[in-house]
C-alpha cells in the first residue's frame, strides 16, 4: 500500500482532499479483496449479515457509544456548506476505511494467526495483540500525507492499537465481519465530520497534538482495551478448525 500511494500521490495530490483519500483507500480496500480472494478456501470469515443487529447492538454498544462521543466531543463550529460531492466522497473515503482495514486486519491477518496457531489457546491474546499492533503500525502511512503531524500521528498508533484490541473481541464474539466495518465507519465518519462543514477543523488536520492532548486521546480510547478483555473472559473459548466450517466461526463457547 505505502508504495501504490507513493507512486500515485503526484498524480493525486492537486485534488480535493477527501477524493484524494477515497482513491487512496480504495487501492487498500482492493489488496484486501485480493488477500481474501487468495485465501477463499479456507473461508476465513463470513460476509452474511445473520446476527448483526443483534451484535452490534450487544457486543458492539460500546463502539457505537464511543463513535457518538467523538462526534460529539469533536464539535467545531460550521462555517461551512459542503457539496454534494464532498459529502458522498466522505463517506464513501470512511466507508473505503472501514471496509478495507476490517477485512485484512480482523478478516485476514488475525484469523490466518488463529488458524495457525490451532488449539494452542494461550496464543488467543498473543494474535489479539500482534494483529492489533500490526493495525495500529499501519497508521504511521499517515505521516505520508500529513509528515509535520507527528505527536498525533504516534497517538493515533495507541488508540487504533486499543481500538484493534476491542473489535477483535467484538469479531471473536459476533462472528460477524460487518458488524466490526460498522462500528469502525462510525468511529472514523462521526470524528472527521466536522473537518467538511468547519474551516478551522479542516485547517487543524495539518496542525500537530500536543503530548497532553494526545496522552487524553490515548487514555479516553483505554475504554476500548478494558471492554474488549470484559467480552472475552465472559466466555471459554475452545478452537474449531476452519476447515469444519462454511464460515468464520474459529471459537465455539462451551457452557
């Protein structure tokens, strides 16, 4: 991905920022089809929406809690009328997001890590915390685009590595792909809103944190960690090979 946009961002850059990003995550959402495609054997996860409301208003309440407050707590005033476009290339960018990064990150990397590691259970938290980790790495892509945002982009590192950790136990929970690209679209669409109707909030994009400022970002987003470990030690998981399964489902919970 970082060298499709590098290669592509001279060609890119003189358009209206969101198009911009919209082409740019959908190059990730196309190597992540790829990836699925390359593993659709295995069936890594399920694409049926059975279950969803149910998850996403059970074991995905605190995502969709935490999108609401970071519209809210994100507030800017608007200064300004947005075009038609700009709104449908902004959701559609978050939408590319969201897509993307849940079918590779929880779709692909975390399941394959699961499917390897078989029944060895004590590695649960270790494909948790490295496919999380990985997630939040990916956020140093960032930089590209934004290279004097630093200190943010470092915070933004910890709190999608929190944010990681939380929809992999929603995944684990649910065993509903879409119910993690919900919550994560949410999260993504409600805190960027106000940069397409605020100048000042679109302005601030290219303005750095400061350390006090990202350390409340990365502390508010601990919530995430703490809910996700609550979810999974509800429930003993015992591993189910993929192979005996039409769908994700690498965990059944024994009573």
């Amino acid at each position: 991905m970082p060298i499709l946009w590098g290669a592509l961002y001279p060609l890119l850059y003189k358009l209206p920022f969101y198009w911009a990003s919209a082409i740019k995550y959908s190059l990730t959402l196309l190597a992540a089809i790829g990836i699925c495609f390359a593993v659709y054997r295995k069936i890594p996860f399920t694409l049926q929406c059975k279950g969803l409301f149910k998850g996403l208003f059970t074991f995905g309440l605190v995502g969709l809690i935490c999108a609401v407050m970071a519209f809210v707590f994100s507030y800017d005033t608007p200064d300004t009328a947005p075009s038609a476009s700009t709104v449908i290339g902004f959701i559609f960018y978050n939408l590319a997001i969201a897509l993307s990064e849940e079918f590779l990150f929880r779709g692909v990397i975390f399941t394959q890590m699961l499917d390897s590691w078989k029944d060895k259970k004590a590695f649960l938290w270790a494909a948790i915390i490295v496919s999380s980790a990985i997630f939040g790495v990916r956020h140093l892509l960032n930089l590209v685009t934004a290279p004097n945002v630093v200190i943010m982009t470092v915070g933004q590192v910890l709190f999608t590595f929190m944010a990681g950790f939380y929809l992999c136990a929603v995944y684990l929970t649910t065993r509903n792909i879409w119910v993690c690209v919900i919550i994560h679209f949410l999260e993504d669409f409600f805190t960027g809103f106000w940069v397409i109707v605020s100048s000042s909030a679109f302005a601030a994009q290219s303005v750095d944190g400061t350390f006090a400022n990202v350390s409340m970002l990365v502390a508010v987003h601990s919530v995430y960690v703490i809910f996700g470990v609550l979810m999974l030690k509800r429930k003993k998981w015992q591993y189910q090979p993929l192979s005996n399964y039409n769908s994700f489902n690498p965990f059944s919970s024994s009573k």
